[in-house]
C-alpha cells in the first residue's frame, strides 16, 4: 500500500498545487491516515492528551449532569458524542452510570473503533433522525481536526491562499494563489475582519455545516462543544495570530511544520466559535455560555464526592482544572433548546 506521503505527492505531481484542507483531509482521514490507524496515540504515553480521556472524572461530571437533566425532561436523558476517538469518555461515563443505565449512549465517528455495550456506535449523524435526542450531544475537540485552509492577507485587503506543492526533491512545500474558492474569503465574516500582507487565517467551511446537524438531531437538552479555539475577533487578531493557528503533535511535542511527518503526526487549528454560536442560533438553539473547560467542569459538579477522592485522582482534578493549561485553554460553548439551563447547571461559574 502507498504511503500517505505517495499518494499526495502523487496527487500533486498529476493536478498541481492542492489545498492544505485536501491535504490535511489525506493526512489524517485517509487510508493510513492519522487517525484511520489502529491505535489512537491518545494519552500520556500518546502523542497528545484531551481532558475528556484523560481522567474518569470527566465522565463522571458528564453523569452527574445527566442525572439532573433526568429531573427535568422526566425520562432518562440521551447521550451522543460526535467524535469519540478512542471512547475513552463515553466508556467513563457508562461505568459512572451503571449496569441499571436505561439511557441511549450513542458515539459517532467517521472512523468507528468498538465500543461496549451499552453504548451504539455510529457512522454518520444521519443514522439519528431531525429533533430525535433529548438530553446532551457532546464533543471534545473535534472541530479542530477538520481540514482548514489558509487563507493569506495580501496588499489592498485582498486575500489569497497557501497551497502545497512540490519541491524537484519530492518534499512538499507551500505555494501562494488565489482563492481556490471564492466563498472562502466569507469565512472572515462580515464584522470588518480582514488580514494584513502576509497574515495568515486557517479556517475550515466544514465548521458551520457539521454542527448544524449536530443541532439539528437535538429536540430539548444541551449541545455541548468544548474545543481550542476563540471568538472570530480574537482568532483573526493580527497582533497575536499574524502565522494562523495551525499546529503538529507529536510524542508531547508541538511543532508548527504540517508538511513533514505525513499521517505521522496530529494536525490541529483553532475554531472560530463566533461561527458555532451564529449557526447554532440559526437552528433555534439559544446560547447559554461559552466558558473555560474549569468552569464547565465545576458547573457540572466535579467537585462532589473529590473530597473522599485518592491522591491520584486529586492530581487529575488539578490538571483538568488547570488555569495554566487545559482548564483554562479549551473553551465550552453551551447552548441549548427548550429547558432552562439553570435547573441543571450552576450557572454562576458559567459567566
């Protein structure tokens, strides 16, 4: 089988110069991909660690919150979580909840890996039917790994786009030209937003279109996103941002060189939330907070039962808390639909 790297230089060398999105799309979702490999290099021991596989404590915030929402909707509350990874959440949460759960867990991923019952597993969102759930749909970085394209501030506020293509080597490099789309320039919004020469804005049209149907198959409850990322002013902020967000993990390691280490190497760019919330309000949904991941947490109630915790889980506490890492970081945008928000979480930590 040709290797990742083959087949794009492949690719290249037959249509030219192609979108970073094209190939980031081949470096982690195709054959061989990233994350198409059998084992995720999630965890300590991994490439990089997300807060929700981290500790089992994150799953049991999550039941604590499906607990209060069984008050209010008077059934047991549904679960979907799109973009599972290795499961790791959803498995905390089952065994938070118990062999009774009556409750639908549901994962849904583009690479499905197995997951125990009770949980369902997933390919496409489109197995759950318009306005079905109530209760929660969930995700923990997942808008940051779809495909982005880079778009380039030029003179006289035009803008351009960076493509890869080849060195007479084989190496892949970047290459500028104009927009590959025209509509991409409409990523930007319309709040006056616009790049200087030479500044870079890594923005993916896949954001908006996925988490409609996400809110879309939500009839009452919560759809929680937590996920790097920043308002669109702040993300196009030419003072702190002028090279884009793209980032390469690799063995605890972050690096900024996508065009190396192809399908070896986790590709990652922060999310215009401004663009989640303004979708999600065009589904009905109305915005009840975008947080930091701490607030979240305490919001849901992590801090019940830490007391008769063990060291080792105080520790994990401490790093999901963390206002010098993931607990200040990772962002959590709530919004919800037909409930009151308020019934459910402590929403003075939300602010």
């Amino acid at each position: 089988m040709p290797s990742v790297s083959d087949r794009l230089r492949v690719l290249i060398e037959e249509q030219g110069a192609i979108t970073f999105a094209r190939f980031m799309e081949e470096a982690l979702y195709g054959e061989g991909g990233y994350y198409c490999r059998e084992e995720l290099a999630i965890g300590v021991e991994g490439d990089f660690i997300t807060g929700s596989s981290y500790s089992s404590l994150f799953g049991r915030a999550t039941a604590r919150l499906l607990s209060r929402l069984d008050g209010v909707l008077g059934r047991p509350a549904d679960f979907l979580e799109v973009g599972y990874g290795d499961g790791s959440h959803l498995r905390g949460l089952a065994a938070a909840l118990g062999p009774a759960n009556e409750r639908r867990l549901l994962g849904c991923d583009r690479v499905q890996r197995p997951l125990p019952p009770p949980i369902e597993t997933l390919s496409s969102l489109e197995e759950v039917e318009v306005g079905q759930l109530e209760g929660v749909v969930f995700s923990y970085e997942l808008f940051d790994a779809l495909p982005i394209h880079r778009l380039i501030g030029r003179q006289g506020e035009a803008v351009g786009e960076l493509l890869v293509g080849l060195e007479p080597d084989g190496s892949f490099r970047w290459s500028e030209a104009e927009l590959s789309d025209p509509d991409l320039a409409d990523l930007m919004g319309d709040a006056g937003e616009s790049l200087e020469p030479g500044q870079i804005a890594d923005l993916s049209p896949r954001w908006r279109p996925l988490y409609a149907q996400m809110a879309q198959r939500l009839g009452r409850g919560l759809l929680v996103t937590c996920d790097y990322g920043f308002r669109r002013r702040q993300l196009l902020d030419r003072r702190v941002r002028s090279h884009g967000t793209l980032a390469c993990y690799r063995q605890q390691q972050v690096h900024r060189n996508p065009l190396v280490d192809v399908g070896e190497q986790d590709l990652t760019a922060h999310v215009d939330f401004t663009a989640l919330m303004e979708e999600g309000e065009k589904q009905g949904l109305e915005t009840v907070a975008l947080s930091r991941q701490a607030a979240w947490l305490t919001s849901c109630g992590i801090f019940e039962g830490l007391a008769e915790a063990d060291q080792a889980e105080r520790l994990e506490a401490m790093t999901l808390l963390d206002p010098g890492g993931m607990g200040e970081e990772i962002l959590v945008l709530v919004q919800a639909r037909g409930l009151d928000v308020a019934e459910i979480l402590d929403t003075r930590y939300l602010l």
